[in-house]
C-alpha cells in the first residue's frame, strides 16, 4: 500500500503536467479534477497503478483527429468548419461515443466528453472503449440539403479512421437520427461496406427500438433507484428538466410514466414552466417533428409560461434533471434547488454541474447521481444495437428496454455498493469514478505498456 500523501502528490502531479500539456482546455481540466478527486483510495490500493504510470496513460488519447471539413451552403457559399474525433481509450473495446455539432465545439470539449466517456462505458459492462467527437458547425437554421453536404463532408475524412472493429461513433447534441442517416449513407458509399458503424440508426436499417428513448429513460430509471435507497421513488415526485432535446424529451415521458409532475423544460432561448404538467405531445411535435422554439410550445398551450434570462433551478422540485449541456447548474443554481427542497438530480447531460454546485448538493444530502452514470443507458443501448448488428438479429421494445433497465439497475448497484466499500456510502461520484477507472485500469494492465 502506497503512503497516502505519495498518492496525493502523484495524481496532483499528473493533473499538473496534464494541465501544462493541454493549455487552454478548461471544460478537459474540469473533468480531470473531478475524477482524480476521487481517485485517492483506489490508487492506495493498488501500487501497480502507479508502477505501471496508469493514470499518465489515461489521461492521454490514443489517438486525436482534427479536419477541415469544406461544404457549399444553399446560396452558393463556401463554408469551412473543423472536424474532430477523439479516440480516447480502447482498452475494454473498440471506440464508442457520439459527435456533437454545436457552436461551441473545440478540442478540449472533445477531450472532456471522451475521457468521461471511458469511465461511462466501462460501467455499462458492455465491452465498448472511450471516445468522442464533433465539429463547431450549427445546424440550427440549416436545411436538409446542407445538413447533408455538410455530413458527407464530414465522413468523407472520419470514415478512415472508423469501423465496426475500430470506433463507433452515435449522436449527441446536434446530432439525431437525420444526421445519422447522412453520416452512414456517406460511409457506406466510401467503403462499400454496410456495416454497424455507427449508433442511433433508423430502426428500418439497422437501428434498435428503444435507443431514442434510452438515455433519458435511464437516467429516470436511475433517479428512481437512487430514491428507493431512501423508501421514495419517481411516483409523486415534483420534477424540473433542463433541455428539450433527445436526453430531456424521454427523460420527461419515463418521468411521467412513474408518476411524476414534470413542470418544466428548456432550451437556448429560456425554460418553461407549465404547472398543469408538461404536454410530451406538443413538446415532440414542437421540438422533433417542428425542429421549433420554446416559444412555439408556449404558444399552443395555455397556462404555460416562457422565462427568458433567468434560471430553471429557481422553479422548487423534489427531483432535478439536468439534460441539457455541460456546466448549467451552478452553485447558485444548486443553492436554488436545496431551498426549492430539492431531493435528488441525476444528470442527464455530461457535467451539466459545475464542482461547487456538485459539493452544494452533496453537502445538503440530495442524492446526487453523475451523468457518467445516470447517462449510460444510451451507450449501453447503442453496444445493444451493436450486437443486434452483429447477430442481425433486431430485437424487440421490449426485449432492449428490458434489458436497459437490467444494466441501469447495475449501474446502480455498483456505484452504491463502490461507495460503501471505500468508506463514503451514498456518494455516487466516487462509486461511479473508482468502479469505472478500475476497470479500465486492470484492462489496461493486462495489455502491457500500450
Ligand atoms: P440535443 O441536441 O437533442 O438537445 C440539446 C438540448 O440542450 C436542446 O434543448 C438545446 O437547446 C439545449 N442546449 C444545448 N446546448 C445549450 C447551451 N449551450 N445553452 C443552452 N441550451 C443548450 O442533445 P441531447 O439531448 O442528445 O444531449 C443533451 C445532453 O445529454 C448533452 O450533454 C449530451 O452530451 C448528453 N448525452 C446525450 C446522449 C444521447 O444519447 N443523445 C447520451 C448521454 C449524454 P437549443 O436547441 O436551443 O440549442
Ligand atoms: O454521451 C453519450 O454517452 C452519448 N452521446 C451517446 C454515445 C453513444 O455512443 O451512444
């Protein structure tokens, strides 16, 4: 066993040459520090970790594609964005993670979402390594037909460097099924092969039931364990949700189906709040069939109201899930939410809470479940639509949503059951954290200096 302050001094000085290495990177740093905070007992436990310079290999990608990425607009324009992919870590199967086409898109984001990703996937248990990707291009506001020149664009360089065996890229914010269908037509015609290559796709080719609806549903699914650990669950429960994308739109179906009063969303321009309960209808029509705005909701149901510039964490709830975007709920957005009474959030987002709102929850006892495990369930489903591809063998709604709920329940389990064992019960962050790293450390032990 290794002497504690040693410990101490050896994760401080990975962190410190990481941040030197990756200058600039702040949403990168943010998600380092908060696992490395956790890690302390585990690297105690196990010298080998430290002999073997485990950590300094993780916090480094494999791999890290950037691209130009060149397509023509529908005036005639020539528009240039840059594309990423980050192949974060293999250890434990080929690359997985989604590509986010969003504005604020740049390198270190890239490298936030794909280190949190190895430790996501690795607790789903469905043999799938880290990674991520994306381009700064918007697609809010484009057509069809330059959604589509900009996705053929973008594969005719990623499709070098993915594949069935190699990486398996899915969505994230920006990125649904209609880019999906484009990404994998372009792939398809590059390399002849019609192959699992990516998740999230149309249940007509290739696709699986029930991924469009998983990762809010989990993330619901979790909330509820997390709840039963204190004799509640999601029935009754007074729920606020941030975003009203793919995450929040079924997290607020599977919150209703418990039980719940969902009474807010919302997106860029503001929240909602609609105290006679959220309309899933309209919010789908509106947001998945519309592509619209919280305003266009607002104006067809009455009784609802749109706040601009001011903050959902202030609409009082029993339950918070925030499924939106990284670093959303503050500290005082937490502080908010302890007065407003507060019980439990689960992230549906990656890093929607910042460190200081996380220790505000914490310290105020609201269960607190991290997006590294709240959000698996849709990589979870997207390894099950991998192995339908495999078997081509499409499974029922049923059977995948059965199965999710069997892995969301694990998950659970064993982030709980990491916690008691290193002395913290009920502090998911750390149950999430050692339980993930642990698995990507014994694998990466085992596969020698790699
Ligand atoms: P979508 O693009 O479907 O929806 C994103 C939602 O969040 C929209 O309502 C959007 O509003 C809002 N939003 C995004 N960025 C911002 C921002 N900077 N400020 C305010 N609002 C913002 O994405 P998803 O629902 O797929 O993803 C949401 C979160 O969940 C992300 O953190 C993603 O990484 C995470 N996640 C997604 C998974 C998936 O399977 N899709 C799996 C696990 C995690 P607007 O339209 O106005 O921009
Ligand atoms: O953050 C995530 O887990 C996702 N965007 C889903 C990744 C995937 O490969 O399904």
């Amino acid at each position: 066993m290794l002497q504690q302050l040693d410990v101490q001094q050896e994760l401080e000085d990975v962190y410190e040459k990481a941040l030197r290495r990756n200058p600039g990177e702040p949403e990168f740093h943010q998600a380092l520090r908060e696992v490395f905070d956790t890690l302390g007992p585990v690297v105690a436990r196990h010298p080998e970790y430290h002999e073997q310079a485990i950590l300094q290999r993780m916090v480094e990608p494999e791999r890290q594609i950037m691209f130009r990425v060149p397509w023509v607009d529908d005036a005639g324009v020539v528009q240039v964005n840059r594309g990423f992919r980050v192949q974060f870590n293999s250890a434990l199967g080929p690359f997985k993670g989604g590509l986010r086409f969003h504005p604020s898109v740049n390198l270190g984001i890239v490298k936030f979402l794909g280190f949190e990703q190895t430790f996501k996937n690795a607790l789903t248990g469905m043999g799938i390594g880290g990674g991520k990707g994306g381009s700064d291009f918007d697609p809010h506001g484009r057509s069809d037909a330059e959604v589509m020149r900009f996705c053929q664009s973008f594969m005719t360089e990623l499709h070098r460097h993915i594949g069935e065996y190699t990486d398996v890229p899915a969505g994230d914010i920006g990125v649904g099924g209609r880019e999906i269908g484009y990404l994998f037509g372009q792939y398809k015609r590059l390399t002849n092969r019609y192959e699992g290559v990516l998740t999230g796709k149309g249940v007509g080719w290739g696709g699986s039931l029930a991924r469009t609806e998983a990762t809010g549903f989990g993330a619901v699914i979790f909330a509820d364990r997390m709840l039963a650990t204190k004799g509640q669950s999601m029935e009754g429960q007074r729920v606020i949700i941030s975003g009203s994308g793919n995450v929040a739109i079924y997290a607020v179906a599977k919150a209703q189906e418990l039980g719940a009063h969902v009474v807010t969303f919302s997106d860029s321009s503001g929240y909602v709040v609609d105290e006679a309960g959220v309309d899933l209808g309209l919010l789908r029509e509106v947001k998945e069939v519309e592509r619209g705005r919280a305003a266009d909701y607002v104006a067809r149901r009455p009784g609802s109201r749109l706040i601009q510039g001011g903050r959902v964490w202030d609409v009082p709830c029993t339950v918070a899930l925030p499924c939106a975007t990284q670093n959303e709920l503050d500290v005082h957005g937490a502080e908010a939410l302890v007065r407003g009474g507060v019980v439990a959030v689960a992230e549906g987002a990656n890093m929607p809470t910042t460190p200081d709102a996380t220790e505000a929850l914490q310290g105020a006892d609201v269960l607190f479940a991290p997006g590294k495990a709240a959000n698996a369930g849709g990589v979870a489903t997207s390894a099950l639509e991998m192995q339908q591809n495999a078997g081509r063998d499409p499974w029922s709604f049923s059977q995948v949503a059965s199965r999710l709920e069997t892995i969301m329940d694990g998950i659970h389990d064993e982030c709980a059951n990491t916690a008691e064992e290193y002395g913290d019960p009920g502090n998911y962050v750390l149950g999430a954290n050692v339980a993930g790293f642990t698995k990507v450390a014994d694998a990466m032990l085992a596969h020698g200096v790699i």
